[in-house]
C-alpha cells in the first residue's frame, strides 16, 4: 500500500513544500493500520470457522460424536441393568423373604452407604476413550451378574414351587380321624399272622375301627386302582408322584374310581371286613419305590409331638394283626 504525501504552498515563497507527519501520527496511522489488518483476519477466519471444517476439526467432530453415541448406549443399559436389578429386589422383598419369614430390606438399606462411594478421583485421569472403555466392561460384569442372580432366583423359584407340590403329595396324615389313634390293632414289622400262626412282615398298620367310618386319602393323587384285590378284599391304591403308593385295604366301600384325581383329606372309601381280614379295620400302607415304608412316619401334619410319641409307642406294642 503506498504511503500518502501530503505538500502545503508557503506563502513567503508561492511554493509547495513536501510536509512531514509527526512521530505521533505516524504511530497512530501504524496503529490503525494493524487494527484494520487484525479485523479483516478476524472476520476471514470467523466466516472459515462457521462455513468450513478442518481435518483436524471433523476428526475431533467425529471423535465426539462416537464418544456421544457410546454414553447414551451405555446410559441406556444402566437404565435397563437398574430395572433389572429393581425387579429382583422387589422379588426378593414379597417372595423369597416371605417363604422365609425374613424381614424385606427396602430401599434405604439397599441404597445404604452409596452416598459415601462417590470417589471419582481415578477417573479424571483417563482420556475419553479409556473412560467409556472401562464404563463398558464394568457395564458387561454388572450385566452377567444380574443375568446370573436372576436365573439363579428362576431356579430358586421352580424349586420352591416344586418343594410345595412335592408336600402336598406326600402321605403325611392318617387315614382315619383322629379318635381312631388309640385303635392301632397292629404296627409295622415282624408280627403272628392271626389266622395260620406263623411270623410274618407286616408291610402296613391296622386301625381298629367300625364298619363303614370314612377312610381319607393321606395325600394328594391319582388313583391307580380301586376294586377287588385277593387277600386285601376291596383294596384302593394311590400313586402320589414322587414314587410314592399307599394302599387302604379291607374296605367296605370305595368311594373313587381308578384314574381318578384325589387330594389330601378326600374321602375314598370306607372301613370294612372284607377278603383275608378278621374283623373291621383299615390296613394302610406306604410304599416308596415300591419298598413298603413304617407308616408312623408319614402321620407329621396329623400329630402334635405327644401324639406322634403316642402313635410310636402303639405302634411298637400292638402285636395283634388282623389280616
């Protein structure tokens, strides 16, 4: 840019003569010129930053759009990790403590001393990546042990639901009332046979009782068969599941058919005389694998302590077989 010159006519003389600025001027004129300088590159590189990116620019751009990309990703397995998590605390609280008898947690004991774990000191010195690098891998571990936890709870669950069916279908009551307890006529084991007098193994009990008292079903089941069966007169016999059998035999009455549905304390038949037998009573059996069990233990829902005690004592004693 050329520099202006400037001239002034000297009046003594009638000539021009060059003028020369000051030191001052000469500064202030230095001063704008770098002002106007510095405003116009101000602008070229304002209009460079906002219509156009540099290299370097969209790498980072794109850097941090991934980095977005990933948090939210991320964000969205922690949101779905804690329902995760408050859908087995919730199970925990109203069913497994409950069949445990256990007081439910809560929130504020679940959540107690998280507000003194708040220690992000390590984490300000990882770069971005290596941040959203660990948050994924702690991600995955939190993700496999819910996963874990919450099959491990399916499992506690069928096996829960699969212990109160197994009780339910487990022989666990006489099969008369209860004012029969004293009526024992004969236990388990070795006994006389009343009508050849030989020893012999008794596979059940006998309850005295008259003819036609009602005989219950000590569990839930199906009937296997109900009808004639030699020795053992009118005889019904249940399969319980679980490889459990009981057999009520000497029956004036059978009340169930075979196939049959039954459920604990159902009615299945009634006291009697019938085939080998030599007075009125009930011959209750237990069989576990086809193996005849002592009946006396399967009386534990029927009985207080004093009674079962009782039951045993009969049991032992009684010697007199009627079938």
């Amino acid at each position: 840019m050329r520099q202006k010159v400037f001239y002034r006519v000297d009046p003594a003389t009638g000539r021009y003569e060059r003028v020369y600025p000051t030191a001052r001027r000469r500064m202030l004129a230095s001063i704008r010129q770098m002002a106007v300088g510095a405003a116009v590159s101000l602008g070229i590189v304002t209009v460079l930053y906002v219509w156009f990116d540099f290299p370097k620019e969209r790498i980072l751009k794109a850097q941090n759009e991934r980095l977005k990309q990933s948090v939210e990703i991320l964000d969205r397995r922690a949101d779905e990790a804690v329902a995760v998590i408050g859908d087995l605390a919730a199970r925990d609280d109203n069913f497994y403590r409950v069949v445990m008898n256990a007081e439910p947690l809560g929130t504020a004991r679940r959540l107690a001393g998280l507000e003194r774990r708040r220690n992000y000191d390590s984490l300000d010195s990882l770069s971005d990546n290596e941040l959203v690098q660990d948050l994924d891998v702690k991600m995955n571990m939190l993700e496999q042990m819910v996963a874990s936890q919450s099959r491990s709870m399916d499992h506690l669950q069928a096996q829960v639901a699969s212990l109160r069916t197994r009780s339910s279908h487990i022989p666990a009551i006489q099969p008369l009332n209860e004012k029969y307890l004293r009526a024992v006529a004969s236990g388990y084991g070795y006994r006389s046979d009343p009508i050849y007098g030989t020893s012999k193994f008794h596979e059940g009990m006998d309850f005295s009782a008259p003819a036609g008292t009602p005989v219950y079903a000590t569990g839930d089941g199906r009937v296997m068969s109900a009808g004639w069966n030699s020795g053992y007169g009118n005889l019904v016999e249940i399969d319980h599941g679980f490889h459990y059998v009981t057999r009520y035999a000497h029956l004036s009455e059978m009340t169930v058919r075979p196939g049959q549905m039954v459920h604990r304390g159902d009615m299945i038949g009634r006291v009697g005389n019938t085939g080998k037998s030599t007075g009125s009573h009930l011959h209750y059996e237990v069989r576990l694998h086809g193996v005849p069990q002592n009946p006396v233990h399967y009386y534990y829902y029927d009985l207080t302590p004093e009674q079962y005690d009782e039951m045993i004592r009969l049991a032992e004693n009684a010697g007199h077989v009627m079938d």
